[in-house]
C-alpha cells in the first residue's frame, strides 16, 4: 500500500494511503473537522493523498461552519421525525448559526420551535455516527426519490456530470450534501432555535413557499448563554437607536441610504477622518482628490462595467452615460499615467477620501453598516515587485495601530490564487509567499482561504473583533496585477526597459460610514475621550457661575478640547443625569466655592466624582488624557 507524507503544524508525519484523520495520534480532544491542502474534510473521510494537514475546532471559522451545517442536518432530522410529510430545500451555515427551509404542508410558527428542539436534543443524546456516501446519479436520484424528497431530486438534476454526488447518513436521516460534516451527533452540546419565517424555494416567487427555521448551536450550554445575552446586548446598542438618542446622524425617506451627520456625528466622522490622515502622512502618503463622475469609457476600460455596472449610479447628459464613482482606483491610475515615471519614484503612495457611490437595493440598506453613499480612508500604492513586502508590512503596521486605538483584537485571512486567475504565476507564487512571511514575521495569527482570491490578486481580510465578541471585516489589501495591464501603467526601470508596477490597493477602517456605527456599537455610545464629540459638559450650579463656566470653556477650547456649558435652568442633580445619558466623558460642576478658590468639581462618566481640582491643574491633565493614540507628536 503506498505510503503518504503529511505535514501537520510543520511534524513531518508518514501513514498509509487511506488512513483517516481521526485516526492520527496528532488529533486535539475538541478537533470537528480537517484542512487537507486547503479544502476542509470530515475526520473519518480517508486520506489519499499527503500534504499539509490542520485540524480544525469551534475556534476557526471553518470549524464553526461544520459545527452550524451539521446542526442544520440535525434540525432537518428532527423536522423529519416530527412531520414525516416533510420535504427538505437546503440548510446552510451562517457566521452565526444556521437555518433550514423546509416545505411542510401547514407552514410552522415560533409556538412549535420548543418541540423541534427537544427532538433534536434527543438525536445529540442518541449521538449518531455521520457517514459519508458517494453516490451515482442514478443512485442518488432514486434514493431521494424513495424519501419523497423532490426538491432534492431538483438539486441533483442540477449537478453537473461527472461532479461526485455525495450524501450523509445519520441514523434514518440521509441528506443529499458536499459535507463536510461532524464524525457524530453528539458533539452539538447546546442549541436554540431563534425564528421562522417564510422563504420562496430558489428565491423565485413562482415556487412554493417553504418555512425558514433559523438557530444557533455551541459546543457547550455556557458559550450558548453567553451568545444568547450578546445578542441582548447589541440591540441594546444598535447604532441607529443609539445615533439618534446621541444626535449623531440620521436618514431620510429623500435620500435613501444616504447619511445625513448631525453635529456632534460629524465631529465624530471628522475625527476619524483625521487620525485616519495623520498616521497616513506621517507614513508617506500623500492625499489626493480626483472627480466623482466619470464617462462611462473609464468603467470599461477598468472592468467595473463588467463586473460592477448594476452597482453603478448612472447619468444620461448630452446622450452620453456617465457613472458616479463607487471607488477611486481608475482615477488613480490616470493619474500615475501623466508623467514619466521611473523606479526611483516608487513606491507611490496615494490616499483619497472623496465621497463614494454603490448602489445598493433598498431593502439592504441598514442604517450605517449599508449604505449607498460613503467614504474610505482609500488608498492606491503602486509598487515594483520586489517593493511588495516592504509595503505590505507597512500596511500591516497601519491596521495594528488601528485596531489597537479603538481596543479591538483582529484576525487575518489570506486568500490564495483561484484556478481562473490572471497574470504571470511568477508574480503571484512571490507575492503569495511574501504575504505570508510579512503576517509570520509581524506574529499574527492568520488563516488561509485557498483559491479565494479575486483573479487580478491574492488579498488579506482584516476581521475586527468588537467588545461583543463579533467580528467585521474591515481592511482590505488587495494585490492587483491586472489594473496596471488594464491602464498600461509602466515605470522605467533601472536598465531602462519598461515595466508594469503592481497596484495594492487597501482601506484600514474601509467605509468610514459603517465603521463609525461599528464603533458606536463597540463602545455603546460611551467614546473614548479622544473620541467623543463633546469631552467635558461644564455644569454651572446656579446661574450665578456662568461667566466662571463661560471662561473655563473658552480656556478649554483653546487647548483644543471640545466643550459645551449647561447653562438651562435646572437642578445639578438633572444636569448630572442629561449629561450622564449623553455618555459625556467628563463633567464639571462648578458652584460659587469652585469659583472663589479657582476649582473644579470634577465627575467622569466611568469613576463618579473625583472632588475639587484646581482649574490650572485640570487644564493640563485634561489635554494630556485627550491626546489622540498612536500618533507621534
Ligand atoms: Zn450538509
Ligand atoms: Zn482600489
């Protein structure tokens, strides 16, 4: 029998052809599922063929996505024992849990999710072995036949000839699946059904109606509980409620998806803004603005037309289109093309932050998060190719420093070349082995998408992790090797000879928009001082301190702190508590003794009070705690 070379977590290790995972002596006690050279695998699928090998659990993505499809199996086989009559659509993982749809012949409401749930407690009590079957068409399309099963019948009808045609069985469930899936029921420890709602077979209006059953499930019944209060926890926080409670922003029904920035918001967006361009110029980037409607001829010559166009707002003046931009790259490249440019003037780093236009539908649209209008802290670096790794490090500085200001822990995915990609394979194996040197050298922790990329470039996702535990994708940075083609953009190099320089194009926080309601989710309204539109709430007790607040104010704002005096006439105790709700960070109350020794009674948002300060000390603390983060004097 031959023999197969696996390397797993870099220990070169030797087994028979046809050897499983779950048989490896390297397996963790809590592995779900397998990354065999880039594609995920059931444990108990037998191996033939070696290569790198990592096993996966609850803690990867990809070992939660296993953990939710299987959990969608399960609610399916519940569904099935309860309702016999039941024919099965599709049931897919979400970042979050899972649904299935289901046709029954009465739809199901929320009142009948506590019995599928005791049924599919006791499938994970009975802890089923999950087996994989190949099947052949005729093979499957009978074996589905048999069960009644005609929307399965459709799906395999759909598969392409040739295409391996697989199924898993547990107990007397069979679903038609590409897997993979669990090695057994019994790993689901805890699980909830959460909704149901009604959904089209195939999307299509014209199809019956199936019931949607949506859910989520954990290893264990204490990470179930804690997800559960998450979920408490950020409506609490959902940032429309909290932007309009804080005056930061709003929309209207004449400009969909469209923010309209109240004061306060737009602080806070300039801030942004600002910390955004100060780490960019300190880092050679220089800041560029280029037209925001273009004749359409751009859009072909750049591929949007192609792959973008229904996400393009267009015009029609003088019989010709034009389209509003949806992203700067294009400008940029006409703008390297305008001068003779040799390879001393790389890298050449250009930023921009002018407004931005997708189309999106309107029932996507959600409050910041997705928008039609917005901008990006954007940026172009055309590079040469041995500049790639310098650069990319550079970026990945940026993103630390980022996300290590507003306290959020993030994780890398690198997404390697699909089989349709474009360029020299060259370009691309040095590119992507470069990538993966700079995320080892930097120490961060990064998962491979294998044959994820888009086909002009290999690019890293950045996730940020938020105070609730959820993640978002933010940054970008994306290898272009086909724009500069696209553009016939060329450098001079030091022989003399033209060449193409490669394009990274990246956002940190990306929409600038959506990240801001990202962060107001974060930190619940409360910003940090450097942060918050308004830093200091000055509270005269009568109104017999108002010229006292009036001067403290005006002192404070010539140190560049953002201030605003209450100066309505009500009692202490209720200024403390408006401004207490308006998550203000720091208070000062000021009353005639304040005024006659030259001190304030200082109260934070997160300590309470903190007592009288002299005024001259408080100045020079408050600029001190205020200064923005990661930036150099
Ligand atoms: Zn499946
Ligand atoms: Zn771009």
């Amino acid at each position: 029998m031959a023999t197969l070379q696996f390397d797993i977590d870099g220990q070169k290790v030797e087994k028979a052809a046809g050897v499983k995972p779950a048989e490896l002596t390297h397996i963790p006690e809590d592995a779900l599922a397998v990354w065999v050279n880039g594609q995920v695998r059931d444990l108990n699928r037998p191996l033939n063929e070696g290569g790198q090998l990592q096993f996966l659990t609850f803690s990867d993505s990809a070992g939660r996505h296993v953990f939710r499809h299987s959990s969608a199996h399960l609610l399916a086989q519940a569904v099935k024992r309860l309702w016999p009559e039941a024919k099965l659509g599709t049931g897919p993982a979400l970042e979050d849990g899972f649904y299935y749809d289901i046709w029954l012949p009465e739809p199901l409401t929320e009142g009948d999710l506590p019995r599928i749930e005791e049924a599919m407690r006791e499938i994970v009590k009975e802890n089923l072995g999950i087996e994989r079957l190949e099947l052949s068409r005729e093979e499957a399309l009978e074996l589905f036949a048999n069960r009644g099963e005609s929307f399965k019948q459709e799906i395999i009808a759909r598969i392409p000839e040739g295409a391996i045609i697989s199924a898993y069985r547990q107990g007397d469930f069979v679903d038609l699946c590409s897997g993979p899936h669990l090695p057994r029921t019994g790993l689901i420890g805890a699980l909830k059904l959460t909704q149901v709602s009604g959904a089209y077979w195939r999307g299509d209006e014209k199809n019956p109606m199936m019931t949607r059953i949506y859910g989520t499930s954990f290893p264990d019944q204490e990470s179930l509980q804690r997800h559960l209060i998450q979920i408490e926890e950020a409506k609490l926080r959902d940032h429309r409620k909290l932007g309009a409670q804080l005056d930061l922003f709003s929309f209207h029904e004449e400009a969909p998806g469209f923010a309209f920035w109240q004061p306060k918001g737009h602080q806070l967006y300039r801030l942004l803004e600002d910390f955004s361009r100060r780490l960019q110029a300190d880092r050679g980037y220089q800041e560029v603005a280029t037209p925001w409607i273009f004749r359409v001829g751009l859009w072909h010559r750049s591929g949007h037309w192609d792959h973008y166009r229904d996400n393009l707002f267009l015009i029609e003046r003088e019989d010709e289109q034009q389209g509003v931009k949806p992203m700067n790259c294009p400008g940029h490249c006409l703008m390297f093309r305008e001068s003779t440019r040799s390879y001393r003037d790389l890298p050449w780093r250009l930023a921009e932050y002018s407004p931005l236009s997708r189309y999106e539908r309107s029932g996507a649209l959600h409050g910041l998060m997705r928008v039609r209008g917005f901008h990006q802290d954007d940026a172009h670096l055309f590079v040469r190719p041995d500049q790639i790794r310098e650069e990319m490090f550079g970026v990945l500085d940026l993103v630390d420093i980022v996300y290590r200001t507003f306290d959020m822990p993030y994780e890398v995915v690198l997404s390697t070349r699909p089989d349709d990609y474009m360029g020299e394979l060259a370009l691309w194996d040095r590119a992507e082995r470069e990538l993966e040197e700079v995320l080892k050298a930097r120490g961060l922790k990064y998962q491979i998408n294998p044959k994820d990329g888009a086909f002009y470039g290999p690019k890293l996702d950045v996730y940020a992790v938020d105070s609730l535990g959820r993640r978002w994708q933010c940054a970008t940075v994306q290898l272009d090797f086909q724009m500069p083609e696209k553009f016939e953009l060329e450098y001079v190099d030091q022989d003399g000879s033209p060449k193409r320089p490669v394009m990274i194009h990246r956002a940190i926080m990306g929409s600038l928009e959506r990240f801001l309601g990202i962060l107001v989710e974060h930190y619940a309204g409360a910003f940090p001082l450097w942060l918050a539109p308004v830093q200091v709430r000055i509270l005269p007790i009568t109104d017999k301190q108002h010229d006292y607040a009036r001067s403290i104010a005006g002192q404070l704002r010539r140190r560049g702190i953002r201030v605003e005096v209450d100066e309505r006439n009500q009692k202490i105790g209720y200024k403390i508590r408006e401004a207490q709700v308006a998550k203000v960070p720091e208070m000062l109350v000021v009353g005639g003794r304040d005024e006659a020794g030259r001190t304030v009674s200082l109260r934070t948002r997160e300590d309470g009070d903190l007592g009288a300060k002299p005024l001259e000390e408080y100045l020079i603390a408050i600029v001190d705690r205020a200064r923005v983060p990661g930036l150099a004097d």
